[in-house]
C-alpha cells in the first residue's frame, strides 16, 4: 500500500494537466540566431542538459546577406563549447591582410596593410556562423540533447511556480511546458516585451543596406582597385558626407557590403521603393563599385534595416525576481548598436555565463533555478551595460563630418603600435 501511495504521489507531482514529467523540456530557448544557438549548444555541452529546444517562428533557414567580425574572445568562448564548433567557426572567417580608405570623390587617403592581418580577427558571413551553430546542434541531436522546430512563433507564457515550469503558448495553438524559458529573439523580443516590458527598441536614425555575393560573381564584375586581384583578404572603407559603405571578404569564397546613412524611411520619399533603389540613391555620385555591388546583388538579396537599440536595465527578469525561470540573451538582453562589432560576441559569452552558472542546479528546485538566473544577469548586466552607452557614442561618432580623418589617424596608429610590438 505504501508503495502505491507512493507511486501516486511521484505521478501527481509531474502532471501538469495531461502532461507529464517526460514531456517537460529543460529549457525552451526562443531564437535560432548566433545566440540562441550558441545558448542551446553551451547548456548541452557544458551542463549536460538533455531536453533543450530551439524555437524559432521562420519556416526555414535561410542566407542572409549581412558579415560580422569575430575576435579572440569569441573564439576563446567558443572552445568551451567544443572544439570542434570553435574549429569549424574559425575555418568558415577570412582574416583582413589589407585596408583601403577612400572619400566619397574616390580619392584613397590611406591603403596599407591592415592592422587587423594576421590576427585572430575574422569576417565571415552572418548565415555560415548560423549553419555552422546549426549543424553543431543537429549533430548533439543525434544524442538526444538538442533539437531546433520552425515555424514556432511564440505568443505568451507564463511562469507556474506551483508546478515548478514556464507555460509557452504558440500561434498555432501548441501548448509546451518547460523547466526554464530563455528569450534569444533579438531586440523585438517577445519575451522581453513581458519580462522587462520597456516599449519597442529605439530607432538611433541609421538605416544599413547589406548583401552577400560569391566571390567569384564579384571577380567578373568589379574590374576596378582595391578588387583586381582575386585574392582574400582586402578591406574598403568609403566614408564621408555622414555615410559610409564598406566591403570585405567574408570567408567561403564570398564577398560582403554595407552600406550605413543616417536615414528617415518613414519622410522619405522613396520609402516605398524597393531596398535597391533607396541605397542607389543614398550612395548617389559615391564611386562606382557601390553602384556596381548594389545592382548586382538585387532588392530581394539586399537585407534592409534600421539600427536599433534599448537603453540598458538592471535585470531582464530574473535579477529584480519578478521571473524565477525566465531570462533573456543576446541582443534580447542588451540590444547594442554594431559599431563595435561585439554582438556574437558577448552572446557567445552570455551562453558560456548562462550554463556556468546553471551547472548542477536542479532545475526542479524554483528558488535554485532562481538564483543562478540571478547570478548569471548580474554578471552580464555589469559588462554589458557600459558596453551598450560605448557602442551609441561609437554610432554617433561614425557619421561625424571628420569621420574620414578619424579613420585614418586611427588606422595609421593602430598599424604603427603593431610594427613596433612585433619587431
């Protein structure tokens, strides 16, 4: 009779309406980007969890046409989760050997070796960081720890402290319990909208046309210097007139570009235009490669978007103890302008931060769950935050009218400390 009594109390204690304990995830992450990714792959690896899903509202993975920069201490994140992904990432990046800095009239103020060469200091292209993320997941499914489901666009959740999980609700009516809920889904959040709740993201002004294209497509059409040769490693930098457009190589035998202005769309009088033709007329009269890179890449390639940022917080849910099983990562948490290209970055180091501080918590204590949440938002928030006012002042500053000098004086510096530390 015990025994049975027993049994029925284990029963009762992991159903949840009709669910049961077997159903109940370890962590829900909300987000297929750099950082929800790196999140599920951190907590597998590092804290052994075995039900961790990925949840993210497209229907596919698709290239995106954008490039980020990755350095040592994205790099020296990624082995704590596996060498092999830190191998991977690193193979998939292309090193800057060169640097060229031209005016908008096309003269070349400086053209010289970049300081960045032979460095741990990569480009690679936004999508490949996301596919090598991706397959490193997929590969951790085999061994039942991870798994990614599209098309699952999260509505509203709820944390139930009674029965020790967070309730998601999906739009397609799914219905799913998990132990803890990280919001991974950048800065239009639907998590944050609930945990932080601090209105939509701040429009900073700017506007960024980007695009990807293969290399050798490139090499046909761009005839013109810094391009000719078809080597790797060649960087261009047009700024002036408070814009700027930039070219790299970006690994994998692909060319990316950006194009940054500061950019009303919504007074504009082309804000209904195709994404093609507002960059043409925002580089208008610019040297003739950004004509030549924007035509060839087309509306439907070209990634349009407005720069965007929030003003830093003191918790993201769980640190002011509103949520004791929800926080947030990436630039869900501390959505930073690009202009120190850390984004992937410190979202590698949110995850390495999130699974340090969840080891060997049991998930189906509340107030342990809790306090390593807390933890883990404490540290994060005390890098981050400053990081988040630099990276404003740092956008602010890359559309001043002597933004072409700053440039130089920086990249000539830059280069002559590196001269004098290596020889």
């Amino acid at each position: 009779m015990f025994l049975l009594l027993l049994s029925l109390a284990l029963i009762a204690s992991c159903v949840d309406g009709y669910k049961t304990c077997q159903d109940i995830l370890d962590v829900a992450i909300i987000g297929s980007g750099p950082g929800g990714l790196s999140a599920a792959r951190a907590l597998h690896h590092i804290t052994g969890l075995s039900k961790v899903v990925v949840y993210e509202r497209a229907s596919a993975f698709r290239p995106i046409g954008a490039a980020l920069g990755l350095n040592t201490l994205a790099y020296d994140t990624l082995k704590e989760f596996g060498m092999d992904l830190h191998d991977r990432v690193r193979s998939i990046g292309s090193n800057p050997q060169r640097h060229v800095l031209q005016r908008p009239s096309g003269e070349i103020i400086y053209d010289d070796e970049s300081f960045l060469a032979n460095t741990d200091f990569n480009w690679l292209a936004w999508y490949n960081l996301q596919t090598a993320l991706r397959v490193a997941a997929e590969g951790d499914a085999d061994t039942g720890g991870i798994s990614i489901q599209l098309n699952s666009k999260l509505v509203d959740f709820e944390e139930d402290e009674e029965a020790g999980i967070v309730r998601l609700h999906f739009d397609d009516g799914k219905v799913v319990h998990t132990r803890m809920l990280i919001g991974a889904d950048g800065y239009n959040s639907i998590v944050r909208g609930k945990t932080v709740d601090d209105g939509k993201p701040i429009f900073t002004g700017t506007m960024t046309w980007r695009g990807v294209m293969d290399r050798s497509h490139f090499n046909k059409i761009v005839k013109i210097e810094p391009f000719k040769s078809i080597g790797d490693g060649v960087n261009l930098s047009i700024v002036g007139d408070a814009k700027n457009f930039c070219v790299m190589d970006c690994g994998e035998g692909q060319i990316a570009w950006t194009g940054t202005a500061i950019y009303n769309n919504e007074n504009s009088a082309d804000k209904h235009a195709p994404a093609n033709i507002k960059a043409l007329n925002v580089f208008k009269n610019w040297p003739p490669i950004i004509e030549t890179l924007i035509e060839a890449t087309g509306a439907s390639a070209i990634v349009e978007s407005g720069v965007y940022d929030r003003e830093p917080v003191s918790s993201w849910g769980a640190l002011k103890g509103t949520f004791k099983r929800t926080t947030l990562l990436g630039d869900a948490a501390h959505p930073i302008r690009p202009s120190l290209g850390l984004g992937s970055t410190l979202a590698f180091q949110d995850s390495k931060c999130l699974a340090d501080n969840l080891s060997g918590v049991d998930l189906g204590n509340t107030e342990n769950v809790a306090n390593a949440l807390k933890l883990y938002e404490k540290e994060r928030i005390d890098v981050t935050t400053p990081l988040q006012k630099k990276a404003r002042q740092e956008g602010a500053n890359s559309h001043a009218e002597n933004r072409a000098e700053q440039m130089k004086a920086h990249l000539d510096a830059s280069l002559a400390t590196k001269k004098k530390t290596t020889h």
